[in-house]
C-alpha cells in the first residue's frame, strides 16, 4: 500500500477515502496489475499478478526488465506480457497509436491466454488529468505505464471446445445432408413421380438445402473465430465482381417479385485487393436479406462509389423493405440476432448471415454499417481499402 501511495505521489496523510477505496479495489481485483516506467522497472505489482506470473511482487519491483530476458524460464512470460511482440501469438484489438492499446496473447508451455490493456499514467504523455483531491499525476516527464492482465485461459479453452464440438457436428452433418439433396434433386426430375408426390419431393429437396446452408454458416463461423478461414487477396475490379454476383441473384429476385439493379459507378475506380469467394459469400449474404425481406414489387440497388479523401471504396446494398428498428440497428451484425419484425415477416433464419459478413469485411479491412427506417428499407455500407497496406496481413479470431 505504502509503496503504491508513492509511486503514484499521493499524500501519506491523511489518506482520503476515495484512495482507500482505490487500493483496496486494485488489490482485490482478480486481474493483475503491472505499473513500469519508461525503462520498464516494475513499480507496482497487485497479487492477482503474483499467482498469473508466479512470483512474489518483492522479488520482481525494482526492477527493470530487457526484451533479452524472454529467454530466462522464470521471467518468459511477463516479459513477453511487457513486450507483447515477443509473444507466440499477438493480436491487437485497438487503433495503433491510440490509448489504451489492448492486445490479446498466447502463451504455450504453460497454455494461457491473456487480454493486456495498457495505459498510460502520468506525465505529459498520457493527457491524464484528476479530480482535486483524488490520485494525483506522476511529476512532467516521469513517464508511467499501467498493464491490467486478464486471464481469459478458462474461457478461451471452454469457447474452443465450443467451437470443436460445433465444427465436428457439423462436418458429420454435413455428408449425409448433401447426399440426401442429391438424391431428393433426382427424385425431383423424375418425371413418374405424381404431381402430390413431385411436391413433398419439392419440399423436402428445399428444406435440405436450406439445413446444408446453415450447416454451412456454422463451419464458416468456426473457421472465423478461430482465426482459419484462410484468407486469399489478389487484386480486382470491384465493379466487374458486383456485376457478376448480381447476376447470380437475379433469379432469387425474379422469383420473390423484386427488381435487382446495379448503380455503376461514373468513372473507373481503383483497384481493391480481396478474397473474391469469402467476399462474395459477404455480398450474398448481404443480397439474400436485402430480397427476403423486401415488399413485393420492391427494389435492390447496388452502388460503388470512392470515399472522399481517403484511400477507399464504399458499397451500398438499398433497399424497400420492412426496415430495422432503431434499437435493434446496433445489433444487427451480432452472431444470431434477428431484428423482431424480421422474425414475424420470415420464420425461417438463423442470424448469422450478418455476423459472417462483418467479419469478411473486417478481414479485408473495412467497415460495415447500416442504416433503417421501420417500412421504409434498409441500407447496408461496406468500404474495402484501395491501398493494400490497409489490408491485415493476419487473419485475426473473431472477438
């Protein structure tokens, strides 16, 4: 306590309550805290850090701690967690170059999974101010860096065994379902059947191609949060791939009684480097509710356009159907969340489409929102970067 009281320069008397309350939360709390300073000498170390790092906090503060030192056993791991670089696996979860900077890491031998949040305290850098009267700043130039050290080791573990039992039902489902399809498809032609019977076939032939494609969703959704959905960009002609895939749905609006249109852009638009088939599965993704869910007689534009000023292309997928609520907006690209009008106008869905076009947007390092008026229809915008350095050169697990 008297040493955390230091550091952070708080008046030894009379302790307020509010720094009572403080350092009785941070040595309390299950997530380890880690202060250093600009030479990385540990400052600070809560016990929660003590059990994750194995170590006492009186052997370790003073301390100031060198990249080189990864490779001593006893220390591997915190200095991997100072230095998240030297990690087995690191991915950052925030904007380089912004506060806090919040990285998950992985660690073999032991297995542990970290989410490190690091911020800074004190000091001209951090633009830290406090109130009158609670933790003050370290002096101008002392620069100060707090870590909170989540160990998410329990919980990753228990979402992969999720995510193993899921992808293994489903690759067990996925084989007789496609053969039943075949089969009903041949039943289908068969021109002896009677026309009662031509319809159950009919009807069972969909319903099996509907269950493939949710079989298929969960299999892609594996693969997104693992990190595996392997990634392939090469550069394209963003217009030549909507036209394209436009005319592939055009069939699926002909039969639901929509108009399909493609808005083309005005001049020639800069190349933009996808995975054409994981993009593509974004895009019909994005073409299907857009149909589904849109009145009779209605419409789908699809429009290309620059972003002004930045380095960007943004699609627009509009159109004339029943619409989102504003409070469900936010939730549309979760896993499994469909909006309550969307369910009492189609039964029939799972609410992954979205989500599965989210993160193929993000893979390819983009944006997708969305904006609704209840009746009026939906507009769903995706940029793509024109500048390759903008795509992640790693395919990230879904968060």
């Amino acid at each position: 306590m008297d040493f955390f009281r230091k550091f952070l320069n708080i008046p030894e008397q009379p302790p307020s309550v509010e720094t009572n309350e403080l350092e009785r939360v941070i040595w309390s709390i299950d997530d380890g805290i880690v202060v250093y300073d600009q030479d990385f000498r540990i400052l600070f170390f809560n016990p929660a850090a003590e059990k994750l790092f194995k170590m006492s906090a009186d052997s370790i503060i003073g301390k100031s701690l060198q990249a080189r030192e990864a490779e001593k056993p006893e220390l591997r791991v915190l200095v991997q967690t100072l230095f998240p670089s030297l990690a087995p696996v690191m991915i950052s979860r925030s904007p380089a170059g912004t506060w806090p900077q919040v990285v998950d890491i992985s660690f073999t031998e032991p297995t542990l999974e970290f989410r490190v949040t690091t911020s800074p305290l004190g000091g001209a850098e951090s633009g830290l101010r406090l109130a009158e009267g609670s933790l003050r700043p370290a002096e101008s130039g002392q620069a100060k860096f707090l870590k909170v050290i989540r160990d998410r080791t329990r919980e990753t573990a228990i979402l992969k065994s999720k995510e193993e039992f899921l992808t293994i039902a489903s690759h067990q489902l996925k084989t007789p379902i496609t053969q039943i399809s075949w089969a009903l498809e041949a039943l289908n032609g068969d021109k002896e059947l009677s026309e009662a019977n031509k319809e159950i076939v009919k009807g069972a032939f969909s319903a099996s191609r509907i269950l493939l494609k949710i079989v298929e969703d969960f299999l892609n959704i594996s693969k997104i949060e693992e990190g595996k959905f392997g990634y392939r960009f090469e550069p394209a002609d963003i217009t030549v791939f909507l036209n394209q895939i436009l005319s592939q749905s055009l069939s699926q609006a002909s039969r639901a009684g929509v108009r399909l249109y493609f808005d083309p852009p005005q001049a020639q638009l800069p190349m933009v480097n996808i995975d054409a088939p994981k993009l593509s599965l974004a895009v019909v993704n994005l073409l299907e509710n857009a149909i589904r869910y849109n009145m009779k007689d209605g419409e789908v534009i699809v429009k290309v356009e620059p972003v002004a000023d930045k380095p960007f292309l943004k699609v627009s997928v509009k159109d004339t159907g029943i619409g989102v609520a504003s409070e469900a907006l936010e939730k549309l690209f979760t896993k499994f969340f469909r909006a309550e009008n969307a369910v009492k106008f189609q039964t029939e869905g799972t609410g992954l489409g979205l989500y599965i076009a989210k993160n193929i947007v993000q893979a390819h390092g983009g944006e997708i929102w969305a904006e609704s008026e209840l009746n009026r229809g939906t507009v769903i915008y995706f940029t793509l970067p024109t500048d390759p350095k903008l795509v992640p050169q790693r395919e990230a697990p879904a968060q």
